[in-house]
C-alpha cells in the first residue's frame, strides 16, 4: 500500500482558497486517491476520489498531475466549517477488495 | 449512500471486562472494516470482515483481544475483550460504498476506567 505525506497542519481565513496536496511516491498503477473530511466526535466523510487529471463535484476539486505521486485537494472559499481534519488515502483493489490505511491527516484550521 | 448505525455510541468500563460493538448497515456490503482512533490520533485498521470468513486482522491486533463476528451481508460486531485503559479509544466501523468510497459509521468512544 502507498504511504502518504501530507502537512499536519494549515491554518486559512475564511472566503480563501485552500489547497491541500497528499505526497504519495509509491502509488500503484490500480490505485485511487481518496479524500476524507473528519469533524471531532464524527467518523471520516467522503469528499472526492479520482484517478487521474481533475476530478470536481460541489465541495472541493482534485488535482492529480501526470505521475500521479501527488494529489492537491482543492478547497474554494473556505468557512469556519470547513475546519476539519483531512485525510489522504491511496488504494485500490487487492485479493480481498479495498483496503484502506490512513495517514496522518491535516488538521485545517478556519478563522474568521 | 450507504447508512450505517453504529451501537453503543459511548460507554465506560472497568477494566478486566468486555464490550461488544454493533455496526448495522443499511444495505448488503461484502466487506466491512473495523477501525480504532485514539485521541488526537489518526486511524488504524484494526481488522477487515467478510461474511461467511474468519476476519483478517492487522499486524499489532489479535483474534482474542478483538473477536469479529460477521453473521450476515448487513451486520458485524467487534468485541473489545479484557479491557485496560490503553483500550480507551474511539472504535469505528466502515463499509466499502463504491460510488462514495468508504462511509463510516459514527463511533463508540469507549473509556475504560
């Protein structure tokens, strides 16, 4: 399974723009990114996934270059909701199905 | 997406004894994980459930200290056997909701006192 790197910790403003971008050197070629958004006291919720280019749907984009060993999630106009940790994930199917490691996350922190 | 209820969703215990952890989805899923988040910490995949198979664990967690038991398509349960504090953690269980990646149940933050 890939490791990923991302930063530990941003801080933004609200109305900013936030790009978060994931390190993952060794992904494989069956691999997707996935990103997660967790609240305090709530399990990790889905916010994209994609394999490869530019994935957008109504929350956030996801930039994954041509080698594919990094990822930039792609926050717009960010709110004091948005504080959050995320997470970077990298997997794909393996004898059993998915299975999903977690890396440290990025604590994003949102001010007013 | 895929709904999942997760019970109890606190608990305190004394040490020595065991709690059982119930997920229920709301559709039928092949696999279903089992994850611990400690406080302040990221998760970690403590083991993944088919039905009809024994679990598959991850290196650091064993069968006796966290029995799996996975009856049917929509239903799992994970025990937490023979507590000690260090078991004090957040417990979570996820289900493989292609269209949505993984979707997550709410948690049982379990305290062991």
């Amino acid at each position: 399974l890939a490791k990923t790197t991302q930063p530990i910790s941003m801080d933004s403003y609200e109305g900013q723009e936030v790009n978060i971008t994931c390190s993952h050197n060794n992904i494989a070629t069956n691999d997707y990114i996935t990103w997660y958004q967790q609240f305090p006291s709530q399990g990790p919720r889905f916010i994209i996934q994609g394999y490869k280019t530019k994935v957008t749907n109504e929350v956030a984009s996801l930039f994954i270059p041509a080698d594919r060993k990094s990822s930039t999630l792609s926050l717009p106009r960010v709110s004091l909701s948005d504080t959050a940790v995320y997470y970077c994930l990298v997997g794909g199917p393996n004898t059993g199905g998915f299975k999903t490691i977690f890396g440290a996350g990025t604590r994003l922190f949102v001010k007013a | 997406s895929a709904v999942i209820s997760q019970k109890p969703s606190r608990d305190i215990c004394q040490r020595g004894t065991s709690l059982t952890i119930q997920c229920q989805v709301d559709s039928q899923v092949t696999m279903m994980f089992w994850y611990r988040q400690q406080p302040g910490q990221s998760l970690t995949l403590i083991a993944t459930a088919n039905q009809g198979s024994e679990a598959t664990y991850e290196s650091g967690f064993v069968i006796d200290k966290f029995p799996i038991s996975r009856p049917n398509l929509t239903f799992s349960t994970l025990t937490v056997s023979n507590m000690s504090p260090e078991d004090s953690s957040i417990y979570l269980c996820s289900v493989d909701d292609r269209l949505y990646g993984y979707t997550f149940g709410s948690g049982t933050r379990l305290t062991v006192v």
